[in-house]
C-alpha cells in the first residue's frame, strides 16, 4: 500500500482527518530539571515498535547538582512522542509516564476523538512515515516540521472501533516483537559462537576438544606482531583534486567507516585517482595488506583486501611477512578488540599507532597449519553464516508482517477485527 493511497475506501464512518485536527503539540520550553526527573532521548526509542530502552532513558542521580535551564520538551501520561529526525522517524513512544524529552521529540496531545494507543499504531506505520520522510528538509541533518506534519491525513474510525483495533494490534504485535527478540537474541548467539570459534582456532589451533586448551602448542612461535609483518605502515589522506576519481582505475582508499562485521574489504566509501599514486600524495599498499582502524571509537576493526589499495591516517597497515597468511593474521587480530584497546594510548580518544601495534605479542603457527587453520574457520563459519542469512530473512518477513498488520489495522482492511 502506497503513502499517496492508503486513505482510498476507508470503511463507512471512518474519516480522513489532518493530524492537526486531531492532536495538539505540546511547546518547547525552559525547563530546570527536578532531582526525580525523566528524560527520554530519542536514543531510548526502539524505532518501529515503539518500546522504550529503559537502559538509555534514565532519572538524574539525586545526589547530582540540577543542571541549568535548557530548552526540552515536557510530556504526560497518554501523550505521543514523535521523532522528526530522519532516519529516525519512525521513533514512536506512547508515554506512560511523565518527563521531558529531547526537543528532536515532538509531543503529541490527543484531542477527544482520538484514542492516544491507536494514534500511535497510526504513526508507526510505513505509510505515515513515508508521507512525513517526503517533506523532510535540511542536507546534514534532515528533519520535519510540525507544519508539514500536522497536514498529513490519517485514518480515524470511531472511538470504540479505535479501541478495538490498538487492542488487537498491542497482542498481535507483542506476539511478533516477542518471536523477533528471540531471533535477535540467536543472532548474538551465533556471534558469540562465530567469535568463540575463531579465538579457539587462531589461538589454540585445530582442535576437537569443546573446552579451550589452557595454552598455544608448542611448536608455534611466540613473538611480537611486528615479526610477524613486513611493515606497519599509516595510511595519508591526499589533497582534494586527488579524490573520488571518475575513471575506472580508482584506488580503493579505506576509512573508519568502510570497516563492518565481515573481514573482506572489498570496497570503500571514497576512491583515489591513480595519479595521487604516482603524485605521492597517499601509500598504495600490496594486495593481501591487513588493515585495522587505529583510532576513535570503532579501534580494533580488521579488514583485509585482496588488490592494492590505500588508506587514510585513521588506519594501520600491516603487510604480511612471507611466514604470515594474511588472512589468519586478519582472523587473528580480529579477535582481538579488547586487547587492542588496553593497548591505545589515551582514553578520550583512544590512538593505537605502528609502534604500539607492532609489539603486540601473538603465537604464530607454521605457514602450512596457518593456511589449515583458515581453511577450517572459512568451513565452519560458512555454516554459521548459512544459519544467519535463513534467520535474517525470516526476520524480514516478519517485520513485512508486522507492517502490513498494522497498515491494514489502522484502514479498517483487516477482517475480523471492527
């Protein structure tokens, strides 16, 4: 169901009313907060389903002098808190409480012919969402605004029909938001078992005991990462004519943010020209380079790519020595997060530069066991991430039914219901 048609053939008795008809918003003003106060972010807002992270929103600690006056906004029981940031707009919280919120929350009052928990169901759905994202403004930080806002139609049925269908859709989407929790909850399973798996091979080498063995064999030999490479180097970042080139001859240039879950670095956000290689302006390092992000909140991220790339002073290269796969360097380093980040050199902005990385200490097994050990944790995550990819899709469909539920609902298309 599109935006521009979800109005069309609503039931008889129903009505499509402009939001501002219907609700009132509540003003921003100064506000001192009380030792007891509630603040709500919109980091607190679990988007679509509208549950509240009770880990984010918290009351100020009694004991804390108040903070000065600031600008925010004050909501009551029964009142809808709306994000008007994208891509957040489909934060939505029906307050259960009183407290004040963020001033990127606008705060809902529902009028008397509106029943506050279908309201929120309304401005969950996609189709609202949709029309509200159409007339956001602003190219850093894109946003709504009430005005636009207020002027987008919504369905609504009688009041004891809205009733009827918020109580409805508060148990079919519990029911669905329980099955997704506990998917998401096997999905941080299978991390934990992916990363507890590779920290046992590229630790403890090929082994079919369930407990991990208290040391590294043997044979492997103990030595400070920088044996282990043939350099470490710190990426550059070129003058501006150098960059996102056009030609088909780009150089990979890695940042902070081209580094995910997965070890493959296979593209990047921005590219460099040929001629920046060939100028000096950056490094070009060799195909099979193991990069890992040396500052900032995202330290200890590993990649690895298989062509000449580069990177920018944010990341560390480290080009494998001739005894060093780099792909079990990459699997090794990339359980190594928390180590890497005792290992930075301040706390504010935690840096981990070529020095430091270079004498981290690792246990380094023979070339031929290294390549072996690869090859098993390339086997057994493949069946992992085979178990992921079926949960991921069944989580989509899901949240497509979840959607459709409520767009349904809220129209009166859904049989049975009113």
């Amino acid at each position: 169901m599109k935006a521009a048609d979800w109005l069309d053939d609503l039931p008889k008795g129903w009505r499509g009313l402009r939001l501002k008809r219907v609700v009132s918003l509540s003003g921003q003003r100064e506000v001192e907060p009380a030792p007891d106060e509630y603040y709500v972010g919109m980091e607190n807002i679990e988007s679509w389903t509208g549950r509240l992270l009770e880990r984010g929103a918290s009351t100020p600690d009694p004991d804390e002098e108040p903070e000065s006056k600031s600008t925010s906004n004050r909501f009551s029981p029964g009142n809808v808190l709306f994000g008007k940031l994208r891509p957040y707009l489909a934060k939505v919280w029906l307050a259960d409480r009183a407290g004040i919120c963020s001033t990127e929350l606008l705060v809902f009052q529902g009028r008397d012919r509106v029943y506050a928990p279908f309201l929120a169901h309304v401005l969950r759905t996609h189709e609202f969402i949709d029309a509200v994202d159409g007339t956001t403004f602003g190219s850093r930080m894109p946003q709504a605004d009430w005005a636009s806002i207020g002027d987008i139609q919504i369905p609504l049925p009688p009041l004891d029909q809205q009733r009827t269908i918020a109580d409805h859709l508060d148990r079919e989407t519990r029911r669905i938001d329980d099955l997704i929790a506990a998917k998401l909850r096997w999905l941080d399973g299978l991390s934990e078992k992916r990363k507890a798996l590779i920290l046992l091979a590229v630790g403890y080498g090929i082994t079919d005991s369930l407990s991990r063995p208290h040391e590294a064999p043997a044979h492997w030999t103990r030595m400070a990462l920088k044996y282990a490479c043939s350099g470490i180097r710190t990426g550059g970042t070129p003058t501006p004519e150098y960059m996102d080139a056009d030609d088909d001859k780009d150089v990979l240039w890695f940042t902070p943010g081209d580094f995910n879950d997965g070890l493959l670095l296979a593209d990047s956000t921005r590219k460099l020209s040929q001629e920046s290689i060939a100028d000096e302006q950056a490094p070009l390092y060799p195909p099979h380079t193991v990069y890992v992000v040396g500052i900032g909140a995202t330290l200890g991220k590993v990649g690895y790519c298989s062509v000449a790339a580069s990177a920018n002073q944010q990341v560390n290269a480290l080009l494998p020595a001739p005894n060093t796969d780099s792909t079990f360097l990459a699997y090794r380093l990339s359980v190594a997060g928390d180590w890497m980040q005792a290992l930075a050199n301040s706390a504010t902005l935690p840096i981990l530069n070529q020095q430091r990385m270079g004498e981290m200490e690792i246990s380094l097994p023979p070339l031929a066991e290294q390549r072996a050990i690869v090859a098993h944790i390339g086997a057994e995550t493949t069946k992992l991430d085979s178990l992921r990819a079926a949960t991921e899709r069944s989580l989509a469909l899901l949240r497509e039914r979840r959607a459709a539920l409520v767009a349904e609902a809220v129209t009166g298309r859904l049989a049975g219901v009113v």
